[in-house]
C-alpha cells in the first residue's frame, strides 16, 4: 500500500486524468440517456462542453490557472449556447477547489466569485418553471452552497499548507541554531583546552628544561646540587601530568573530576607553590599580597594563576641571564589587580605587539582571551626602565 500511495503521490497528472475519464464515462452516458428519452438527435455542441471539462480535471494540478479560465469560458459558453448543466459540471467544483487550494491569490478570488455566480446564473438561464420566486431563491442558495463548500475546503488546505511549511521552517531554523551553537560550545571549548595546554606545557616544561641543564652542568662539580634539580624535574613533570590527565578528563566526560588521578583547577592560594617552583629552577621572584585575602569565583581565581605562570614563563624565555620578578597580588573591594614585573632584557617585540603573537606561541593572545572572559583588562608591554610589566585588573561579579 505505501509503494501504491508513493507511485500515486509521484503522478498527480496521472490520477487526475483518471478521475477525467470516470467523469467523461458517466457524463457521456448521462447525455446519451437524456437524449434517448427526449427522442432527439444527439446535440453535438454538448460533446465539446464535455470534453473541455472533463479536460480541466485531468490538467488542474498542472496548470491551475489556466484550467480555471478554461472552466468559465466553457461556463460561458453554456450559458450562450444553452448547453444545459450536466455531471461533467462537477469540474467546477474541482477547479475551485484547486484554485483555492494551490493557486496564486488572484485565481483563489476569482474562483470564489465565479463559483458565487454559477448558480443564480444557470437559474437565470434555466429556470425552474413551476417553482414559486422563494423557491427559485432557495433552490439557487442550495446550489450556492457547493461551490463555497469548494473553495472553503481548498483555502482550509492552504492555510494548513502554510502553516505546515512554516513549522517546518521554524524547526529548520533551530536546528541550525542548535548546530551553530553546538560549533561555538565546542570551539570555545577547544580554545579553552588549548589555552590549559599551552599554560601547562610551556610553564611546566621551562622548568625542567632549566633544571636539566643546570644538573648537566653542576653535575661532576656538585652531584648534591644535580640531585635535587633531577627530584625537582621529576617533582615538576609528574605534576603536569597531573594536570594533564585533569584536561584529558574533562574531554572524555565534559567535567572537572576532582577525586581520584586528577587534580582540582589551581587557584589563588597554589601561587606560593608556583612562585616557589620558579625560585627553586633559579629565577628570584619577590610575591606580595595586598588587601585582605577573601574567597573568589573559581574563574578569577583560574585566570589569576594562569597570569602569573605565563608572566614567570615569559621572564625566564626572554628576560636573560640574571633577571629577577616580582608578583603583586592586591584585593580591591570589587576587583583583584595583577601586577607582575621583572628587570630583565625584555620579550621581544612581536611578543607583545599585534596581540601577542609571536609566530612560535600565543601566551599573551592567551592571556587576553582569560582576562576577556571574566569581564577584565589586560596591559602587557616593555617598562620604561627596561624589563617587561604585565597588569590585569579582574573584577569581582557577586555570586549568584
């Protein structure tokens, strides 16, 4: 059956032309038993009326249009000739219906008011001879009612047309908006990995590159010395992969996990153990902490940290041998200033210009981006008496 009703939704033209022969068949037999009974020879101008609308059935999907002015002009001709109304007549309702249902607004009113007109017509021309002038009235709205039957069928299936593809357009719509919205969750998400990566890898693998030469270099002059740079390198890789495995995490279920082999996100409080970690792979950092330390928003405090790592990353790539920093962490009643600085040579200008980027990584870009997202600002740049600055200013959103 969905094979015989897909077949016939593909051919309209086809079904059509079939329901057209049904109607010429019973039409023509019709007019034969008319004219049999009245013994008259068969009125030949009848036959083309015929044909002409058994014809507008079988092409009404088709060419609508012009099959609804082929109807009234057969009407028409009726009326002139005085072809009375036979079943073929029956076309009249189907055009109407399909003007009303599938044609351009124009053909829906002009069926309305031909199919309106039909009937007080055909009494006009015909009339009922031993009927009374009431009855002739309400034997004319009786005929009416058809033809507005017709097209209030066929305009109903036009508005539920429309209203059907604007449902379809609206879903069509959301869904592109949910796949939209899905591409940017996912590429702010990739951006964010990628910024955790990047913080995790350059600050973390800094440090053991720096150990690993000073315990190549110390290590026939004072193997206690390079001892403690192997622990400190064994220390520092075991936690990026801590935070590794943390970043992997959140891949694979979308969630911070806490427990088990991954670690919480850092925060304000781990910047004595990152500062100590720099001390300790031979950059001097001075760290002071004004205001008075209260609780912050775990995004704050996550942007906070990654500064400064980048920040201390930053001085020991570019600021030279000899170089020292200092970190100043200050709790202002609706925000929380960042101020790192260091005295070294400097970072070069690409570092620092264009946004940051300097062709081999994008620290600073990624700085902006973190600032950017908690609703604060970002200044990065050389100092006027050599060495590079970078402050941030993080505002503090109250808890909702």
């Amino acid at each position: 059956m969905q094979r015989l009703y897909d077949f016939l939704r593909r051919h309209p033209t086809g079904v059509d032309s079939f329901w057209a022969v049904i109607l010429l068949g019973i039409s023509g037999m019709s007019l034969v038993a008319q004219t049999n009974a009245e013994q008259q020879e068969p009125r030949l101008v009848a036959l083309p009326v015929l044909l002409t609308l058994c014809l507008v059935v079988a092409l009404r999907r088709r060419a609508p249009e012009k099959m609804l002015l082929l109807a009234a002009f057969t009407g028409v001709v009726q009326l002139i000739l005085g072809v009375e109304t036979n079943v073929a007549n029956f076309a009249m309702l189907v055009i109407i219906y399909t003007a009303a249902a599938d044609g351009p607004k124009w053909a829906s009113r002009f069926a309305l008011v031909g199919g309106l007109c039909a009937a007080p017509l055909a009494q006009l021309r015909w009339p009922e001879n031993n009927a009374s002038t009431f009855g002739q009235i309400f034997f004319t709205g009786f005929l009416i009612v058809p033809f507005a039957l017709a097209w209030v069928l066929g305009d109903s299936i036009r508005t539920r047309r429309a209203y059907l593809a604007q449902l379809e357009e609206r879903a069509d719509r959301l869904e592109k908006e949910r796949e939209a919205q899905s591409k940017v969750a996912v590429a702010a998400e990739r951006a964010r990995i990628a910024r955790e990566l990047h913080d995790v890898v350059a600050h973390n693998v800094s440090v053991m590159v720096v150990q690993a030469d000073g315990a190549a270099y110390v290590l026939d002059a004072a193997p206690d010395q390079a001892k403690q740079a192997l622990e400190t390198i064994s220390g520092t890789g075991r936690q990026a992969l801590a935070e590794m495995r943390r970043l992997l995490g959140v891949l694979r279920t979308g969630e911070h996990q806490e427990s088990g082999e991954y670690v919480p996100q850092p925060d304000v409080e781990q910047l004595d153990e990152l500062i100590e970690q720099v001390r300790t792979a031979g950059l001097p950092v001075d760290f002071k902490v004004e205001g008075t330390p209260r609780p912050l928003p775990s995004g704050v405090e996550l942007t906070a940290y990654r500064i400064v790592q980048e920040a201390l990353t930053n001085t020991r790539k570019h600021g030279g041998e000899n170089a020292g920093a200092s970190v100043r962490l200050v709790y202002f009643d609706d925000g929380l200033g960042l101020l790192v600085e260091d005295d070294g040579k400097g970072a070069p200008h690409e570092l620092y210009e264009d946004g940051g980027a300097d062709g081999s990584g994008h620290g600073l870009i990624g700085m902006r981006e973190r600032v950017g997202m908690v609703g604060g600002t970002l200044d990065a740049g050389p100092r006027p008496g050599g060495g590079f600055r970078i402050s941030a200013l993080l505002p503090l959103k109250p808890a909702h």
